[in-house]
C-alpha cells in the first residue's frame, strides 16, 4: 500500500479540478465537487481543513475513481 502524504484540502481540490472535477457548493466547512462521467454524476465531499486525516484522504480519493498512484502524480 502506498503512504499517503498529508495534504490541505486545497491541494486536494487542485488535484482533483486537474482530473476535471468542478465546485458546485459549500456548506460549512464541506465542499462538493462533481464531475460529469458516462451520463451519471460523481460527487466528492471534502472537508476544508488544513490537514487532512490518511483515512479520509484515502476515502476521497477512492469516490474520485482514482488510484492513489494516479492521485499522487497529480499534486
């Protein structure tokens, strides 16, 4: 398994617009962004921290239909 880096929540939503994700919203401190793929919506919630925990940083990145290889070379 490979170690996940800990990350902002900003480098994760940079990450994740390169991969053609987009913001449709915020409530609080969760921000949703959504990708349009094969006539269904993927949608990602991440949380605005500074810091985000391993677990959830691997959860997002499994919503996302990435690997955690793939999501690495995108930051």
């Amino acid at each position: 398994m490979v170690k996940l880096p800990i990350i902002s929540a900003d480098e994760v939503i940079g990450a994740l617009n390169k991969k053609g994700f987009k913001k449709v919203r915020q409530s609080g401190s969760h921000i949703a962004l959504q990708k349009l793929e094969e006539g269904k919506t993927n949608t990602v919630i991440v949380p605005a921290h500074k810091e985000l925990a391993k677990g959830t940083l691997r959860s997002i990145i499994r919503k996302s239909g990435l690997t955690v290889e793939d999501f690495l070379k995108l930051l």
